[in-house]
C-alpha cells in the first residue's frame, strides 16, 4: 500500500513539472512553492494546520490577482486536494474564499469569485477524517480555471509555510 501511494505521490510531482513547464504563463515567485504565480493570480500559503485529537486538517491560502481589473475566479473544488506526510490524499469538507463557503456535500462544481487587483482574499480548505498518522500537509493542490481559455483548467501545487 505505501510503495502504491509513493509511486502515485511521485507521477501527481512528475506531472505537475510537466504542466508547469507547458504552461507559458506559469511563473513561480520563489524556489520553494509556498508562493506560485499563475495566469496572474498569487498563491501563497499562509498555513497548514492538523488537528490529530479531530483528526481535520486547515489550509489558509493567500490569492491576490495581480492583473489591473477585478478578475473572476472558478475554482474547481472537486480538483482541491490536501496531501499529508504520509501520502494519503483528501477532498475538501469545506472551502471558504473571502464570504462564499462551499461543503462537499453541497454538491456544487465551482466556486466563484471576483478576485480585485492586489487584494488578498483568504482561501481557507479543511479536510475531515484525517489519518491518526498524519503530523503535517505537504501538498495543497488548487485546480482554477484559465482567464483566458473557458474550459482550461490550471493547477495550482502549493507546500509548505515560508520560514520568517
């Protein structure tokens, strides 16, 4: 079962270099990926939380559009997924973004949002049912839509807090 879950950790990482590199407007801020840049928005990890007595896991994201008008954001919530330091991956329970909050069981695709230019929004993602073993989230994946290809989805692989 580990060797299994290693081998699928390994392509999602080996897959994600693909995309960047065929992404032409993907362009990453810093050497680690706690803060990306793509298709002008700014992700940035605020911080990642596990509460093993609850056995929930909290992400906070920081997304900033860094174009000069208001900009909609669909994001996929299907495609967001929490990675731990043992390689179990997990789908939201809720997603917050700014004032809209979406649950699992609400069923819905996407969520919207109209990002303003050089504003933070906070994105805050929290998983249930997290393994006993599970100390940190390594991997946050945000799965948007492109800005200007409707249909084109972009993936956003965000680790760990940045050291102060």
């Amino acid at each position: 079962m580990r060797k299994t879950s290693l081998l699928t950790f390994i392509v999602i990482l080996f897959v994600t270099g693909i995309t960047f590199a065929q992404n032409e407007n993907t362009v990453a801020a810093s050497q680690d990926s706690s803060v990306v840049m793509i298709d002008g928005v700014r992700f940035e990890t605020v911080q990642l939380i596990i509460d093993s007595t609850a056995r929930t896991a909290t992400v906070e994201l920081s997304l900033t559009s860094l174009k000069e008008r208001p900009r909609e954001l669909k994001i996929n919530v299907y495609g967001i997924q929490l990675v731990d330091n043992e390689r179990n991956a997990y789908y939201f329970s809720t997603a917050t973004l700014g004032r809209v909050l979406m649950r699992f069981e609400d069923r819905q695709n996407y969520l919207h949002y109209l990002l303003q230019p050089d504003t933070p929004a906070k994105l805050t993602i929290t998983a249930e049912n997290i393994s006993k073993d599970a100390v940190g989230i390594q991997v946050v994946k945000v799965v948007f839509e492109d800005s200007e290809e409707e249909g084109r989805f972009l993936d956003a692989y965000l680790t760990g807090v940045p050291e102060p």
